[in-house]
C-alpha cells in the first residue's frame, strides 16, 4: 500500500478536532505531557500554591536557589500543612516586586520579603 493511502486509511479527529494520524498523536500528546510534567489532561484549574519544584520552574531558578531566596529573605517562607511545604502565589509574586529593579540604586534592607 502506498504511503499516501495508508496514511489516509489511518487519520483521524483527535479530541480537540485536530487532524491526527494514528500513532502520532499519541506521540505528540506523550512528549507534550513529558514537557508539562503533566501526568493526564492539562490543568484548568489555576494554581494558588506551589511546591518547591514547581516555584524554582516558575522563576527560572534551581531547588537549591530558592532555599537560598527564602534563607536570604528574597522570597516569603512557605506555608506547611503536615510534611508538605507549599508558597503561596500571590506572595511570591508580591515578593518579586519589592526586588530592587536592576541598575537602581536602593537600600539592600528595604525590599525583603516580608510575608
């Protein structure tokens, strides 16, 4: 059978109604999932707290510099329900905008993380 026809024979709709050829969609949705971290289905629910990992992914860090932010008072300390550790959004967020703003001249105290 030639390429062409069977590549026909084997086409189909994927869920978003996007064209998709058997075999490479779901090698398509594996990488995407891959690069994601995603497990299943992309998340539709927005985020209010992040882990470790996820928080050093956000702002471009390692693990290991955002123990170091928190430490050095750059980033807020975060919140603890039983063993997990989990930093709040929006205080993160507040945090990084109290950051000095590059080339700026501003007292090394006055923009600590206060949460």
């Amino acid at each position: 059978m030639p390429q062409e026809a069977y590549r026909k024979q084997n086409e189909t709709l994927d869920k978003t109604g996007t064209l998709a050829v058997r075999g490479e969609h779901r090698r398509a949705t594996a990488l995407r999932e891959k690069s994601n971290g995603l497990k299943s289905e992309h998340r539709t629910v927005p985020r209010l707290g992040l882990n470790r990992n996820e928080v050093a992914l956000a702002i471009g860090v390692s693990v290991n510099t955002v123990d170091q932010m928190v430490d050095e008072g750059f980033l807020p300390k975060p919140r603890r329900w039983h063993s997990r550790k989990i930093w709040i959004v929006s205080e993160i967020e507040l945090a990084m905008l109290e950051w000095p703003v590059d080339g700026a001249a501003a007292d090394s105290n006055e923009w600590r993380a206060t949460a």
